[in-house]
C-alpha cells in the first residue's frame, strides 16, 4: 500500500504557486461570476471579498482606486 499523499493541483502546479496573478485572475473570476448572479457591480463584489491579510484573497490594489 502507497501511504504518500497525492498533492493538489495546486501544490503542483508553477503557475498556481504563491502567484499574485493567480490571485488576482480568482478574485476577478469570483467577482465577476458573483456580479452576474446577484446584479452587483463587479468592483461592488471584490471589495465584498477581498479579505485581511493572510487570505487567500489577500490583493495589493493600486493606490487611488
């Protein structure tokens, strides 16, 4: 029997690694999906999820936005 653990998508993949990109392209996607769904602005939503430090959804904005 193989006791290793199979590692996710996520652990595998360079591109999904620690990617501020990565990031960024989820919470535009979830936003965006959630905008259609709920009639909200995109930007309405994003704000809604970007959470403290430390989250997943952890994103640098540019200042003045």
């Amino acid at each position: 029997m193989n006791s290793m653990r199979k590692k996710s998508l996520f652990e595998t993949n360079r591109h999904l690694k620690g990617s501020a990109k990565y990031r960024i392209s989820l919470l535009t996607n979830v936003s965006s999906s959630t905008a259609i769904e709920t009639g909200d602005k995109v930007q309405s939503v994003a704000k809604k999820i970007t959470v403290p430090k430390g989250s997943m959804f952890q994103v640098s904005r540019p200042k003045g936005k």
